[in-house]
C-alpha cells in the first residue's frame, strides 16, 4: 500500500535509482560514487536553473 502513496506523490525507486518524478520534462541526473542510490533523477519546473544552481554550490 505505501508503494501507491509514493507513486502518487512522483517517487519511484528502481534498482538503486531514486527518481523524483512529478510531471513530464527534462530531467537533472545527479550520479554519485557511493551511498544506496547511486543515480537521482529529478524532474522540476526549471530544470536549467537547478542545473546551474547544483554546479554553482558544487565549486
């Protein structure tokens, strides 16, 4: 049963990926070297300004 709730609120998980997924569009995908899940896939409104965002913080 909370599988259905996560699938609602956009939440999937696939393997060792964890995917936020909410609407229909451009993806950021953030892969890491270690921890459970290795590739996060994010779904958002301005996915170019995340982008940028997520890169700035990273430096």
């Amino acid at each position: 049963m909370w599988t259905w709730w996560l699938r609602i609120l956009g939440l999937r998980i696939w393997g060792r990926k964890l995917l936020f997924v909410g609407t229909h569009g451009k993806a950021v995908v953030i892969r890491k070297e270690n921890g459970f899940f290795r590739t996060v896939v994010l779904v958002p409104e301005n996915p170019d300004e995340l982008r940028r965002r997520i890169k700035q913080v990273m430096q």
